[in-house]
C-alpha cells in the first residue's frame, strides 16, 4: 500500500500509463519530495548460453538503479542486491537472478553467488545476488511481455537521454 509506479501521459493524444521519458524521470528524481525514495527500471534483455549448451533465448532482463530492491523491501535468498561500487565506471558487471533462472540455468546451487557467469557476447558478469521464489516483478503492461528474470545495475544517464522528453522506456 505504500508502492506505486509512475506513468507518463501524452498531453496530445490524451494516451496514458506509458513508460517515463529519461529527462521527465530525472526531473521527478531531482524535484519530487513526497516519496521516501524513487527507482528507475528499465526494460533490456541478456543472451545467455550455458556451459557446455546451446545458446538460448534472450531473457527479459531489467536495468535498475542503486534504490531498486530498497524501495521495493526485497531481501535477497542469497547474496545481496546492488551497491554503490556496481554504478562506478569501469567496475565489474553485475547481476542479481530471479529464482526461476537460478533454478533452471544453475541447478538451484547456492555458491553461484560470486561466480561469473557469460551474458551477451561472452561479457563477464558477477553473479551477486538469488531473489527469493514467487517474486514476479513486471514492469510492464502485464500480457505484453514476461517480468525481469535478471537484473543488472543502471549505467549513468547519457546526454541523449537528458534531452529526451518524448520517448519513454523508464519504469518509475
């Protein structure tokens, strides 16, 4: 009772519930004080092939700021959620997994947690964090496309995205 999304409304059409424009999501983060605290969500995708198989569909994927799992009170099953030093510059990737692909892509085995696994073009990434099950976290108009089933930290906005007033793909 105390979670809510922010949606964009197209004053032209009158279309509402659309995903926040980078420069409007930065505005709400900079301006807004009735919320304890916000995160940004964004929707991406990962390629993954296990060891030894072939490669498998991309999975849906979501690129969140530090906040994320803070604001939603999501503990971890195992490992942590991300920390300031994942949103530095040149430091290592990282991924928190849902527990359906822990389960299903590595055997439901606990020491994944500071192993590196191979995403998108064989790009190292540490696995840091397992979400506990039935946790489905969507982000999107729920029949359109699956929820995250990993989660990578938000890279810094870019100056396109400062500008950027119109197209929206961030979750508030």
């Amino acid at each position: 009772d105390r979670l809510m999304t922010i949606w964009q409304v197209n004053r032209e059409t009158g279309q509402g519930r659309l995903d926040v424009a980078p420069a409007n999501a930065i505005d709400v983060m900079q301006r807004v004080r009735s919320f304890q605290t916000l995160a940004i969500a964004e929707n991406w995708s990962v390629k993954h092939t296990v060891p030894g198989g072939e490669p498998q569909q991309p999975l849906p994927a979501a690129r969140v700021t530090e906040t994320f799992f803070e604001v939603l009170g999501l503990p971890m099953l195992y490992g942590r959620g991300f920390a300031p030093d994942d949103y530095r510059p040149g430091a290592n990737r990282t991924a928190v997994l849902s527990h359906r692909v822990w389960s299903d892509r590595f055997g439901a085995d606990p020491s994944v947690v500071g192993r590196v696994a191979i995403f998108d073009e064989k790009v190292p990434y540490t696995i840091i964090g397992v979400i506990p099950p039935g946790i489905e976290l969507r982000l999107v108009e729920r029949t359109r496309r699956p929820g995250p089933l990993m989660w990578l930290p938000r890279p810094a906005v870019d100056g396109g995205e400062r500008n950027n007033r119109t197209q929206g793909y961030w979750n508030l």
